[in-house]
C-alpha cells in the first residue's frame, strides 16, 4: 500500500506548521522493529516522520485501521516509539506510552477503517482519558475525510469497475455488460423505493422531488416512472436492429418509448452524475426534469447545480456509495432547503458510519432495515468474488449464504429528521415481498378502466 499525496499535503499544511513538532499515527500494525527499519507503508510514514504504533491485536495491517493521530513534541518520540502496545483488553494506557500522551500538543482522531466493526473498545476515548491534550475538531475531519477515502478507494480495488460504460452517448453498453451480470438492482429496489415515497408524500401530501445520486442513464426514473424492468429494457437494446443505429437515432426513438407509457411515478426525478453523455441521454429522452455534471468528491456544486438541488425532498442512490464518500452527501445536503430524506442501497463491503455522522450532524437519523438484503448482480469473475469475499471478512461481515453464494448484496438505509423516523420506523414503512423479481407466467391483475376496476391477464 502506498501512502496518498494527499497525507503529505495535510501534514505539510495544516498538521507541522500548526504544532511545530513530530506527527505521530497511533495504527493498527506493529512496527518491524522499535528503530527506523520498517515495512514499505512504514517507511513512508518514517519519510513524513509519523511513526505507526501497534494499538489492538485484531487490526493486521496499516490501512486496516486508522484510531488515533498523535501529534507531540520531538521530546516525547524516543518515549513513544518504545511504547508496548494496547491490546483491546488493556484498561489503561500503560508506561512509557502513558507519559508521552501527558506531553501531547495534541489528539486528532481517524475514523476506524477495516476493523471498525472488530474492535469493541473505543480507544480514542481511552486515549484522551490519559492526556490533557486538546482534541482538533477540524483536522480530525479533514483528516477523517482522507482515510474514508483510502479506505473506499481499496474496497473498490477488490470490485469490478465499468468506467467505460458510463462514457458513451446511449446505454446499449451499459445494458450489454451489466446485463450481462443479471444485474437487477434497479429492479429489486424500486418497490421499496416506491414504498418510501409514498410514506414521503403521505407525510407532506405533495409529490416530491428526487435526486438519483449516481444516476448515470436515468434507470431508476425509467423503472419508478413507467411499467418497465431493467431486465426489459435490456432486451430491448440487445436487439441487432438497435444496435445497429446512431447514438442519435436511439435518443429519438425512446424519447417516443417511453412518452408512450403512462406515469406511474410517485416523485419527479433529478439526477447527477459524472458523465455528461448519461446526464444528457437521460435528460433528452425525458427520465430526468434537470441534471447535474459534476463530481462532488473533487469540485464544489457550482451556483446553478446548487438552485437546482434547493427543492429536493429525497435523495437515493442504489450503488454509487462507495465510489462518492459523505463529501458528496454534505456537498448536497447544504444546498438543500429543506431536511431530505435519504434513501441508500450500499454493498456490504462499503462502511456506513462515516455517512451516518455526516446526516446525525444535519439532524437527520439513520436507520438500517433488518433480516433483508438487495441483490446487486453476479460478481464477474474469482478474483472479484475472493477479494469482496476477503474485504467482508475483514470487517467482520459474515458472507454465507449471500456473497459466499456469488452474488453482490446491498443493505437499505434510511436517513431522516428525527420526528418522521419516530412516526414512522422503516420497518413500517418497507414490506419486502420475496420473490417478486422472478420470471413468472400470466398473472391476474386489477386494471383501472372506465367502467371501474376490471380484471385482467397480464403477460
């Protein structure tokens, strides 16, 4: 693992100039041994002068974890670089290690990363019980931001990314590939998606507006909006003859596609995203009202993506997390009149708590629904499937019977003001009918007609 550009900078700027003397990280490996001689990442950590100390017996690696940032006087570095380490059992910060904490310029906390779920003491408290040191607020969330991101950032590493099939004009690419890999995350998310909305608009009796976080193509509008499947859709753009037309020619067919079905969507969707082609495919075969090209990680919203985002009641995101951090979320967030509700579909393999804090900070709560899991598709290939496999388990998430059967798996969590929560707890709001994506024969169904409420077989 290499240590980011970004640490240098941070430690550079804002951390050295500010207190003058050595940065010490209190981590999660051991040192190879208590002089300079160290790993790789250790040795870049040596170059910045910051030192990792071994702090709980469950944490394996440098990036595995990330507790505490120490910065002390040079005076205390012999002290601490001796320093035993603190097994999670340990009641008290002992020794040498203890008298180097009372010198402490300061405590800047890292969230927990890998082990987060593992380590069941907070050492961060038992830390600062031991010193006098003032905590930095600010750096610990500058530098917080920095470890989600490297923490994201190696998640990623162990799934398969389909860049390319954002970057074109249409989605007959995004529909092959992904089709390709059953993926039906759309599909499987969209009656809770519904539920949920329905809940919004009963609570405020007007229809809300949407913003699909991750939006590419408009998909979730399309399969919220209109009587149609992701699955559908994808059979559609399979076809030769559509295949064999324009980038052009296809946003002028389905802009009469879909004009065709009726409405049947609860909200009004916004989308953003960072391809300009889907935003502008989306946009122009009438899935999204406005969208925003932007990308929220590396860029501020610009003033007039910002008044598009005033009106919003309901964010959602059914597989962006993990590639966008709270960064994104908080981005949006300000710009918003109103306290939203956010609807998130996040693989098991990306941490949540960091997003959690960001809403719990703008009063909104969280909620994570229990006993039910949302298919994302198959995983592409062994070494996709091993290394998601290997990330769980590195969290202390257990695989069987979902990962381990190989397929990828989202939770469903909801965030929102405090009093809705109370009104209405998420396990009331979403039934999850099991089996409802599965292929079936003709069905018998209630249809709507001028002479009142027919049945009907329905293909």
């Amino acid at each position: 693992m290499s240590i980011p550009a970004i640490f240098h900078d941070r430690i550079d700027t804002k951390i050295r100039p500010k207190f003058g003397g050595r940065c010490f990280f209190l981590n999660g490996s051991q040192p190879r041994s208590s002089g300079n001689e160290r790993s790789s990442a250790f040795g870049q950590l040596a170059s910045l002068r910051c030192w990792p100390i071994r702090t709980h017996e469950c944490c394996q690696s440098y990036h595995a974890t990330g507790t505490v940032l120490l910065m002390l006087p040079a005076v205390a570095s012999t002290a601490l670089n001796s320093a035993e380490c603190i097994s999670s059992g340990c009641s008290s910060v002992r020794g040498q290690f203890h008298d180097s904490l009372t010198q402490a310029d300061a405590l800047v906390r890292l969230p927990l990363l890998l082990s987060h779920r593992r380590c069941k003491t907070d050492l961060y408290t038992k830390v600062r019980a031991s010193t006098k040191a003032p905590a930095v607020d600010a750096l610990a969330n500058e530098m917080g931001e920095i470890a989600l991101r490297i923490d994201f950032s190696r998640i990623n590493r162990s799934k398969a990314m389909f860049y390319d099939i954002y970057a074109s004009d249409d989605p007959r690419a995004y529909f092959s590939i992904l089709g390709d890999l059953d993926y039906m995350i759309p599909d499987v998310a969209e009656p809770v998606v519904r539920q949920i909305l329905a809940a919004k608009a009963s609570a405020t009796g007007l229809k809300p507006v949407v913003l699909d976080v991750g939006c590419s193509y408009g998909i979730n509008a399309a399969v919220h909006r209109f009587p149609l499947t992701f699955g559908g859709l994808r059979h559609r753009y399979a076809r030769r003859e559509m295949r064999a037309i324009s980038s052009e020619t296809l946003v002028s067919l389905d802009r009469s596609f879909y004009a065709a079905w009726p409405d049947v969507g609860l909200a009004r969707f916004i989308g953003l995203d960072v391809s300009a082609g889907a935003i502008s495919y989306a946009k122009s075969v009438g899935l999204l009202e406005q969208g925003i090209v932007a990308d929220l990680e590396k860029e501020a919203l610009s003033t007039d993506s910002a008044r598009i985002l005033r009106s919003v009641d309901v964010i959602m995101s059914t597989g962006c997390i993990g590639y966008v951090t709270e960064k994104t979320f908080s981005e949006i967030l300000d710009a918003t009149e109103k306290q939203p509700w956010i609807i998130s579909f996040v693989l098991r393999m990306f941490p949540f708590e960091s997003l959690a804090e960001a809403f719990a900070k703008r009063g909104l709560v969280t909620e994570r629904l229990t006993g039910a899991t949302f298919i994302q598709r198959r995983f592409r290939d062994a070494e996709e499937f091993e290394s998601c496999l290997a990330s769980l388990a590195a969290l202390g998430v257990d695989a069987t019977g979902l990962e381990s059967e190989g397929l990828l798996h989202a939770d469903l969590i909801l965030s929102r003001p405090e009093a809705d929560a109370r009104a209405t707890p998420l396990e009331d709001v979403v039934t999850v009918a099991s089996g409802r994506g599965r292929p079936i024969g003709p069905r018998y169904v209630h249809v709507e007609s001028n002479e009142g409420l027919q049945v009907a077989l329905e293909p």
